[in-house]
C-alpha cells in the first residue's frame, strides 16, 4: 500500500495528514480555512487520493502560516509514499476547463524541486483567502515533494475558476505519474537508476 501519515508540529500550525495514493477519492479536510478544505477536497477526488487533512493554525494571524505547512506536509508524504518510485509512470499532465477558465499541469516525479508558475490569478482575494497563498502552497509542495510541477493559464478572468482549475489538473496530472506502469513494474524510470 503506497501511503504516508505526517504528524507536523510547530508554533504557528499543528497539523495530521495522512495520504493513501491509491485511494477512491475520499477525503476528510478540516484545515481551518473554507477556500483550501474545498481545494484539498477537490484535489483528492480529482487524483483518486484517500487524503485527510487536520490543521490547527493561527488563522487569527492569516492563512499564509496554514497553507504553507500543509503544503510542506503534503509534499512530505507523497515523496515518502512513493519510496524509491520503483515502477511509477513518474510524468503526468492535465488540462483542465473550469468554466471561461483553461488551466495546465505538467508534473515530473524527477527527485528534483522546481515550479514554473504562470497563474495570474486577477483579485488579490476570494472570499477571506489570500490569492497570492497559491503560489506560496505549491512552492512548498513541490521542494518537499522534490518534483517539477508546471502550471499554465491559458484563459481566466475568474480567480476562483483559475484556482480551482489549477488544483483540479495538478491532482489529475499527479493521478497520472503515481500510476504503476504495467510495462516497467518494479524499474526506477530513470536512465541514472534513481529518482530520490
């Protein structure tokens, strides 16, 4: 079973997290924060992940504190889900139409950290949430996951469509790489022979 439970605690968040890669697409999310529960509840339905997240932050402070770690958490259980990602697809992408919305994410479980982040998202806030915490979720993500995950706005006006067009590819581009690989079972997709 390819699975990982974070149990992050610092003085600004304290957060459970446990993430099974080859789930249903059930989740239990209780972040503290309405905009991320509905993004991570999309996310694990979207990438067929049993996830469930529990955060206590200080959101009387912000979000920023919140989002960041649970992107680091989440990035840290999917690396230690995946192991030596012995068999995986390993590359994934997605295109996804959210209303006037178009959004891209390629994701390359290559070890190595990298985001490339064409979003703009046009308001500064939906709802009570910081649009620019985005970026900040998936920098985390990425450099504790130790993947290169590209996100590509092609059309929006929108900014919760754009959001939720981003989380929506990244799960299904993710859903994709994480797949075992029925012709390379149980080899590292790496010509170096590693992807950690």
């Amino acid at each position: 079973m390819r699975d990982a439970t974070i149990d992050r605690v610092t003085a600004e968040t304290e957060i459970h997290l446990t993430w099974e890669l080859d789930g249903s697409g059930e989740s239990r999310v209780d972040t503290g924060c309405g905009f991320l529960n509905h993004m991570l509840t999309l996310f694990a339905a979207h990438g067929r992940f049993d996830l469930e997240v529990v955060c206590r932050g200080d959101v009387e402070v912000d979000d920023h504190h919140t989002v960041e770690d649970i992107g680091i958490a989440l990035g840290q259980a999917l690396a230690r889900a995946l192991g030596e990602k012995r068999g995986i697809t390993r590359y994934g992408s997605a295109v996804i139409p959210m209303d006037e919305a178009l959004v891209l994410a390629a994701v390359d479980l290559s070890g190595r950290s990298a985001l490339g982040f064409d979003l703009p998202i046009p308001t500064e806030k939906v709802g009570g949430f910081d649009t620019e915490l985005v970026k900040e979720f998936f920098l985390a993500f990425t450099r504790e996951a130790r993947l290169a995950l590209h996100l590509r706005e092609f059309a929006g006006e929108n900014s919760h469509h754009i959001i939720e067009a981003a989380f929506k590819a990244v799960a299904r581009a993710l859903r994709a790489a994480v797949k075992i690989d029925g012709e390379a079972s149980g080899e590292i997709p790496s010509t170096k022979g590693t992807l950690v």
